[in-house]
C-alpha cells in the first residue's frame, strides 16, 4: 500500500536532507516519481557541488590520485545532464533547480586526464558540440600527431552561458568567469543572487549597477585576486554602485590592489557588513586601514599584510595605528579576529583584549616575538570566552618568564577547544603542558611545540576525554610503553584521535613493530591515526657538514 504524504511534509523531509548534505538519499528521492522529485531536486541542486563524484570523488582519492575511470564519467555526467537540461533537451528541468553552480568545478573536469583522453569526443556530441573549443594549433612532431589542448577556461564560460539563461533559482555562483562582458550579460538573468566566488576580482568591473538592478538578494563577495592598476578605483566603484546597506560579507585570498577608495567605500555599508578579510595588503593600503573605522558592525574580520612589506603602524604611523586600536575596539560584535604578518598586532590585539564588551571566540596571530608579546599574552586573561587560539610567534631563549606568562593566561582559558602554538612554545616544559591539560578540561584539538617532552606528560593529557588531535612538533622523549597506554585508556569521547610525534629524540627512537602496535590499537579502539618521525635522519651524522670539504 502505497504511502502519500503532503507536499509541505515531502519539503520538510527533503529540506532536512539537505541540512544533513545527505546527496545520495535525495539523489534516490529524484528517480522515483515527480511527486518526490520536485521537492528533491529543489534541494539536491542547491548543493550539486558537494556530489560525491564533483571535483573526480573524495579527498582521500583525489590525494592519492585514484580518480578512476567510473568516478570521471558520472562527474562528466552530472555536468553534460545539467547542460542539457538547460537546453530544454532532458525529460525533467533539473537546471531550474540549481542553486549553486561553481564553474571552477566544471574547469577541473575539463582538464582531467581521463575526461580529456576518453570522454571529451562523447561529452561534446550533439547540443555540445559547439562548445568544444580546442587551443592552440595542431602539430606532427616525429610523425606522431599531438593532440590539441582543450580550453577549460573559455569552454567553462560557454557552458556557463547556456546554464545561466535556465537557471532562475541560481543563489551562489562561482569560477574563473571571463572578465566584464560574461557577467555583464549574465546578471540581468540571475534575480535569486546571493554570493559571487570568483577567481579574478576584474570580472565585477561595470556590474554594480546591474546588480543593484537585477539582484535584490547579492549579499556575499568573495574573490581570488585583483591586481590591474586601477583595481582600487574600480573595486570602489563597484561598492558604491550597489545598493547601499546591503554587503554583508567581503574576502579576498590573495594579492589585489584594494586601498584607500574601497576602504573608504566600504563605509557605504557599514550597518551590514559582517565579514571582512583582505589578504596581502600593500604597505600602502596598510598606512589607510583607519578609513575603515566606520565599519563597526563587523562579527570576522581577517587581515594580512604582504610579505614584501612589513609597515610599523604603532611607531612610524602613530596616528593611523591610534584610529585603527580605537576602530577595532568599537567593534563590540567582534567574535573572530585574525591578523597575519602584521607587524603591529600584539598592541593591536592587547587593546582588543581589555575591551570588556567584546567577547571573542576566535583568535589568530602569527609574525610576533616572545619579547614585545608579553604585555599581549598577559591580556589574554581578559577573553575567557575563546574557543580557538592560535600563536605562531618565534620563540625566545632569554628565559622561562616570558613562557610562564603564557601558560599562566592560557590556563584561564577554560572555554578552549582549539589550542595552535608555534615558536611562542619553543621552550615548554612538561610541567608546563601538564598545567595546561590540568586546566584546559574542553580541549579537542592540540598543537603545540617544546623541549625535552617526556613521560611525565601522559598522566594529564589522559584528563582531557573529548580530545580527537594532538600534535608535538617538539623534543619529545615518549617511550612505546607510555604511549601505548596512553592510547589504551582513550574513550568515545577521543573518537578519531590523531596523534602526531615529529620530533622525536634520536634515543627514543620507536622500533617499526612498536610504531605499528601503537597504529594498530589507535584504530581499533577509536579509529584514531599515527604517525611518527624523529627529530633528524639517522643515517645523517648530527656534525655532518655537506659544504665542508
């Protein structure tokens, strides 16, 4: 007997499914009828990126190069089956449906080896064959003809073309998209747009008005780089142009010539704006970072500097550094904080610090020295609502006082799950990560560095239950007994444990049979990882010197 549910259930049921990112149930909901499909493929195409076959399969596979020859024809698949419904050439309209289309994906497919050698010809037949497009010429070379490269770029714009003119539901759109003219024609089409990825920030040039037009929802900008000579004028036009109040969100992940014009433009949505990170800023833009002092509302914000550079805002651009400290401080909603080689954040970060109505959660600092980061670390003591913590500074010989300042903040940390230290724990101590496993009872993940790590660790580490990854790029002297029954006491709390020794003393060195015990018994008893590396070859002498005669 057959079961009938009513739509808005079917809806509820699919859109849980797609909370879950369970593909594979809603893929099997799509076949089986209209009345399942049209609730499924609703939300299947919001997340057609994440189909196990999209970018050639797993992580896992794809790391060890395992793309086989199965996997790249459904990844063909679900590309020329969305085309092809877009061209009105498939029984059900699964193009309608798409919510997010990444045509870097499609790029990847192009250029893969197996999708080149044996499926390009049969993907490319019929209503594809126009978009084949092959680079360059043809040539013989020693009577072998060369086969011709096909262009992915240009192929995956082409195909993006025919998509967008079927795709009304389309939220999220991603790639390497030619510059100006292809979204230019493609925003007029796209009324449901919420979030543009793009590889190059010069596809946005002359668009914001067409986005104001067209896009009531464009919320989200995201962008690899940007790097023409009049990006910064061109980028603030583009802010000025769309509707004002209405970015919440803007990233770049590496080089652009951002500056003060898009700083000053951002202001036009300061009551909204939510996320900000900007990667490798210019000396130049760095001395403008006050421009953005209006932009109070901000939950993320992330900033680096490039590394040609390294500006010194607190003591050769005092007045900047002044009205950055206090624009950083009137950022009550700040949760997340990350600034990378940026000369002048430890000050930066201390006033941030004493700020009692900001609560942190996250925390990310690198580029910083044990010697002018101790009045920071002291501050530390004043967030007790962080959750993650990373320090990347260098570490100092001088003394023990600097690290004890460090671990006496870090234990009243309580709420840390995530704890990331570089050089700032060059010289920890056993009684020192002891204090901080004592203290730090949340712990999940942990990564720290030392000196002369023994033993004596063990005891207090095996306090932490919900601890899942430890990791010691540090002098370690463990011997296979403690280890083992370290591992031996874990419970369902340390479910997938991982646990990394990198460092390990040349006199400690564990036998190949010990290191595959420890390995054997992690997995079975939480499914947990190994691995181990001593501190230097073995083979190699410690007074070895390659450039002596």
């Amino acid at each position: 007997m057959a079961i009938s549910l009513p739509n808005d259930v079917l809806y509820l049921i699919c859109a849980q499914l797609w909370e879950k990112r369970d593909f594979n149930t809603l893929f099997s909901f799509s076949r089986t009828g209209r009345t399942l499909a049209v609730p499924a493929l609703t939300h299947l195409y919001r997340m057609q990126d994440v189909a196990p076959v999209t970018n050639g399969g797993s992580d896992e596979d794809q790391a060890r190069g395992r793309r086989d020859q199965e996997t790249v024809a459904k990844w063909a698949q679900l590309w020329r089956t969305m085309i092809l419904a877009s061209l009105g050439k498939t029984l059900f309209p699964y193009s309608r449906y798409i919510r997010t289309l990444n045509l870097q994906d499609l790029e990847e497919l192009l250029r893969d080896a197996k999708f080149r050698d044996q499926l390009k010809d049969s993907f490319f037949t019929g209503e594809l064959s126009h978009a084949k497009i092959e680079k360059g010429s043809s040539f013989t070379v020693k009577g072998r003809r060369i086969t011709q490269q096909l262009d992915p770029v240009t192929m995956a714009n082409r195909l993006g073309e025919v998509l967008i003119a079927d795709t009304p539901m389309l939220e999220e759109l991603g790639g390497h998209i030619g510059k100006g003219a292809s979204l230019m024609k493609w925003i007029p089409k796209l009324p449901r747009l919420r979030n543009m990825n793009l590889w190059d920030g010069e596809a946005l040039r002359d668009t914001g008005s067409l986005i104001r037009a067209h896009c009531p929802n464009f919320t989200e900008l995201k962008f690899w780089s940007w790097i023409n000579s009049d990006a910064d004028h061109a980028m603030a036009s583009f802010l000025n142009e769309i509707r004002e109040q209405s970015l919440k969100s803007l990233v770049t992940l590496s080089t652009s010539i951002i500056g003060p014009e898009s700083f000053l433009a951002l202001n036009c949505h300061r009551e909204c704006l939510a996320e900000l990170h900007l990667c490798d800023i210019s000396a130049d833009a760095m001395v403008n970072l006050n421009l953005l002092k209006e932009c109070t509302n901000l939950v993320s914000l992330q900033l680096s500097e490039t590394r040609t550079s390294t500006t010194d805002l607190e003591h050769r651009h005092n007045d900047v550094f002044l009205e950055v400290a206090a624009w950083l401080c009137g950022c009550k909603k700040l949760k997340n904080i990350k600034l990378n080689h940026f000369h002048s954040a430890p000050s930066l970060l201390t006033s941030v610090l004493c700020e009692h109505d900001i609560q942190l959660i996250e925390m990310d600092l690198d580029d910083y020295t044990m010697k002018i980061g101790k009045t920071f670390h002291r501050a530390l003591v004043h967030q007790p609502s962080l959750q993650s913590l990373c320090l990347m500074g260098e570490g100092d010989e001088a003394g023990h006082e600097g690290y004890s300042i460090l671990v006496d903040s870090l234990c009243k940390l309580g709420n840390l799950d995530d704890l990331r230290l570089g050089g700032v724990s060059d010289f920890l101590n056993d009684e020192d990560i002891c204090r901080l496993a004592q203290n730090l009872p949340k712990l999940e993940s942990f990564a720290t560095r030392g000196w002369g790590l023994t033993d004596r660790i063990w005891q207090d580490l095996a306090r932490l239950k919900c601890l899942k990854r430890l990791d010691f790029n540090a002098m370690t002297s463990f011997t296979a007994q403690s280890l083992l029954g370290y591992v031996l006491g874990l419970g369902h709390g340390n479910q997938g444990f991982a646990l990394a020794v990198m460092m390990a003393d040349m006199d400690f060195d564990l036998k190949p049979h010990e290191q595959q015990l420890i390995r054997d018994t992690l997995a079975q008893r939480v499914g947990g990882s190994f691995e181990f590396m001593l501190l230097r070859d073995p083979e190699v002498s410690e007074f070895e010197d390659s450039d002596s005669d």
